[in-house]
C-alpha cells in the first residue's frame, strides 16, 4: 500500500482509486484498529501542503458519502475519534482542512456527511 503522503500527491482519479483500496481495507479492522490507522495517516499528513490536504479530504469524502449509513455514521464517529487524540498542532490543522473541503465538496456529499457529524 501507498503512503497516505504519495496518495494525496496523486491525480484526482488515481487518488480516489488507491483511497477506496484504503478506506475498504480498513473497514474490516476493529475500532481501535481503525483509529489508530487514521491517527498514523493525520500524523504524517504533516507533511502535505494544503491543497494537497483538501484534495484528499474532498476526494475521501466523496468516497465515504457512499457508505452505508451505518458505515458512515461509525467511519466519522472513528475519524473524529484519531482527531480528538492527535496533539493540538495537528487536530487543528485537520479541522481547518475538513472545513475546506466541506466547502468544496457538492451540496449532496456535504449534506450525507454532515447528518452524521
């Protein structure tokens, strides 16, 4: 698997393929599991410049828009959750990224993620 750092490097639809694989694979995890991996990826995510950050963040909630409800609501529940226990410098990063890119996303991607935020 890539790096969450060469994946938000990537062009859009290269991006979006590579992000499913991830997102897929770590549905299976258990919770913690799951919170830990997303903490890893916010972690290095250091790394990428803004639009770069967005990009990924516009692209994984396009991809996650299309979960189950139950899937979705759990999947942010568990990414709110990596973000609560990264340090301050991170988490408010984070949070300033996903506020971008709700603001980029469609209206209907916007809406279904927001339900469960």
């Amino acid at each position: 698997m890539k790096s969450i750092v060469e994946i938000s490097e990537m062009k859009p639809p290269d991006m979006e393929r590579e992000m499913k694989d991830v997102l897929n694979s770590i549905k299976d995890y258990n919770d913690d599991d799951i919170v830990n991996t997303l903490k890893s990826f916010l972690i290095e995510l250091r790394k990428v410049t803004d639009d770069n950050y967005v990009k990924l963040c516009v692209t994984n909630m396009s991809i996650i828009s299309k979960f189950s409800d139950e899937d979705l609501k759990n999947f942010i529940k568990l990414r709110m959750k990596a973000n609560s226990e990264v340090p301050d410098f991170i988490r408010e990063r984070d949070l300033e990224m996903i506020d971008l890119a709700l603001k980029k996303v469609s209206d209907d991607v916007r809406n279904r993620i927001s339900m469960f935020m």
